[in-house]
C-alpha cells in the first residue's frame, strides 16, 4: 500500500519556508528535528516556537502564497508589508511565549494592544493577502504546450495574448520512463535549447490548478527564458530525483503518437501518474 503524504507535514515545511524568507536571523534546525521527543520546531533569536502555534489559521494554498509574494528573487510580485507584518508578527508571539513561560502574559496584553499582539496580526496578513492580486509566469516544455491538456487542466484554455513561443538555454527535454510525457534536465551546455510557450499574467488560482496537476513529482523554480531576444523571469516544472528518464522527448511526435495515451492512462488533475 502507498504511504499518505502527512498534510501536517507540508504544513510544516510551508510555515518554515515563509520564515525563512522573512526572518533576519541564521536558521541551523533541521527538518528531521520535528518531531514529538523536541518541544520547538524553529528558534527566534532565543525563543522556541512550535511551528503549530504560528499562522495556524492559514491553508496550504494560502502559505504558498505568502511565500510568493515575499520572495526577494522575485522583485516583480514582492510585497514589502506583508513581509513587515510577519517579522512583527513573529516578533510579538516570541515575546508572548517569553512572557508566558514567565507566567506573566497579563504584562504581555498591556505591552501589545489587540492590534499588534501576536493573536491578532495572523488577521491582518490574512486581510493584505487578499487586496493582493499579483500574476505569475511558467513557461511550459512538455505536455502543457498543448492546447488540449491546457484546457483540460484550467477549465480553458490561457488567452493567445497571454502566451508566446520562448526558448531555455542549457536544459534538455526527456521521456519519463514508462510513460507518454517528459521531464527536463539541466545539461550546462549552451548549445542545448528548448523550445516551449511562455504563460504570461496567470492569476494564483490558475496556478495552484498547474501545481496540483504537476503533482508531487514536480516542482516550481524560477529560470530565465528568451523570448524573442528578451530575457524574462519565469517558473519551470522541474521533476524531482524519484523520476526516472529515457530517450530525448519530442512535442511534435508527442502530440501526433501519444497524446491520447497521455489522456488515457497519465492524466490526472490531481497529479500525472
């Protein structure tokens, strides 16, 4: 029988990435540390914190997004005050659990109103979030250069304004072993290029519907692609190390062979199989 992924996990490993973007300070606490026999999952300054006591009341979805829009690497959908918000915000439940193990949390209350104590700052992030409507870009490789598996994953096909022919520099593109889609290589060889569609101003919810049909084998980077002799930030769906590849794949070939096998034995919203 497959083994579950542990919601709780993803969780866990979300919350710390939101920190690690935001929060100044050297982070040394290995994953592999969580668990039941330690009383902390992350340290502040000189504070312990369970990760289950910080944004609790925020979903997976909602975590992604945070640490999207408060990646340093992407200066184009940074959002300065949300990021401000959550170092105040865990600045203030460092210093309530300071307080609390003091058993003086009466002290606390006086020192932060109900406005900034750390109960009610998750609010407020939650509150920017929402007025934040920012846009991504992924440039597609593979089986999503097709109009068809487009649709089938969005609902609809992106807009022809929003989508143009660009290319990838040093990368190669293979066949997953036993399957009728690809996966892409990095090679560091300049000569190898890949030609794909780039997927202009996708809103967050097109793109949790990409994230989800890429499934657990895949995940999202950022890279640099040439479109039509400009340079422009995007995200690619790179395969993770349990995906095994075979000989070169071809879209061309791919498209007038295999797309119906795709359809019929891969293709699934809730992950490729």
């Amino acid at each position: 029988m497959t083994e579950q992924p542990n919601i709780n996990d993803d969780v866990k490993i979300l919350k710390l990435d939101v920190l690690k973007k935001n929060l100044k300070q050297n982070w040394n606490l290995d994953i592999d540390l969580w668990n039941e026999e330690f009383p902390h999952d992350y340290r502040f300054e000189d504070t312990y914190l369970q990760l289950s006591f910080v944004l609790r009341d925020f979903n997976m979805n909602e975590l992604k997004h945070l640490i999207s829009i408060t990646n340093l690497f992407d200066i184009k959908n940074y959002n300065h005050e949300i990021a401000t918000l959550i170092n105040n915000y865990i600045k203030s439940c460092a210093d309530y659990i300071n307080h609390e193990l003091d058993r003086n949390t009466e002290e606390y209350f006086k020192k932060y109103n109900k406005n900034n104590n750390c109960f009610s700052y998750e609010k407020r992030i939650k509150d920017e979030l929402k007025k934040y409507n920012i846009h991504y870009a992924v440039f597609f490789y593979g089986t999503l250069r097709s109009s068809e598996v487009r649709t089938a994953v969005l609902g609809t096909d992106i807009r022809e304004n929003m989508m143009d022919t660009a290319t990838l520099q040093k990368y190669k593109v293979f066949k997953v072993k036993d399957t009728h889609y690809p996966l892409i290589k990095y090679t560091k060889n300049k000569k190898d290029i890949v030609k794909g569609i780039i997927a202009q101003n996708l809103t967050y919810n097109e793109l949790m519907k990409l994230d989800r049909f890429e499934g657990e084998n895949y995940f999202r980077q950022f890279i640099k692609v040439n479109k039509k002799n400009y340079i422009l930030d995007a995200e690619i769906y790179l395969p993770k190390a349990n995906l095994v590849s075979s000989e070169p794949w071809d879209y061309d070939d791919w498209y007038k062979n295999d797309m119906k096998k795709f359809f019929e034995n891969e293709f699934d919203l809730n992950g490729v199989k």
